[in-house]
C-alpha cells in the first residue's frame, strides 16, 4: 500500500491535515486570511438575501446552517425538502446549482482603482 509507504519513508509528502493547512495560510498572509467563522457570516448573509423562498431553503440545507455548518448530500437535502425531491439527488443536484448562480458574487469598491487608460 503506498499510503503506509509514504507515512513512513516520506511523510512531508503526504497532504497535510486541514487544520495544519489552515495555519500555515494564516502565518503567510495574516491580512488576507478569511476565517472560517467570517465565511459561514458571509454565507449566511447571503443566503438570507435570497428572494427565492425555496432556492433560500435549499442553499440552508445543503450548507448546513441549521446544524452548525454541517453539510448535507443532495440526497438529504431531498429528503427534507420532500415531495418530488424525495429520492432524486440528480434533482436536487440541479436545484442547489440553480441556487448557487442566484446569489451575485460581490462588488469591490472601485474608487481604490486607478486607471491607467479609458477610452473617450
């Protein structure tokens, strides 16, 4: 098995756990790093601002934000919602997706930029 080759000839090469991955992007850039609690406040901001009350439920339940952020599969997800989603991950699959392009990726402020050249 290579796995148990690699943890015991070359270790450093194997992935390194999440959390250890995690640390290490904060030690290199402390001012870019987003936490993960600051991505589930984003997340869920956003989700809330959703007109669409069933692509809002669908977006809760798969990213978890009922259970402390923890994920559920589309077929879950079907499970919950109920009715014609019961049973079809593929479905649901396309509802989450659908939900997904719903929510506007967010604007930076343009008035830090410079501009170089614009046409007349």
């Amino acid at each position: 098995d290579i796995q148990r080759h690699m943890r015991s000839c070359c270790p450093e090469l194997l992935p390194q756990p999440l959390q250890r991955q995690r640390e290490r992007q904060r030690e290199l850039s402390p001012d870019d790093f987003v936490s993960e609690s600051e991505v589930n406040e984003a997340a869920a901001t956003a989700i809330e601002n959703m007109p669409d009350a069933l692509l809002r439920r669908v977006m809760t339940l798969r990213f978890g934000m009922d259970q402390a952020w923890q994920r559920r599969t589309p077929l879950e997800v079907g499970e919950m919602l109920g009715g014609r989603y019961i049973g079809k991950p593929g479905l649901v699959q396309k509802l989450i997706k659908r939900a997904q392009k719903s929510i506007p990726l967010f604007a930076d402020d343009p008035s830090a930029l410079e501009i170089l050249y614009e046409d007349e």
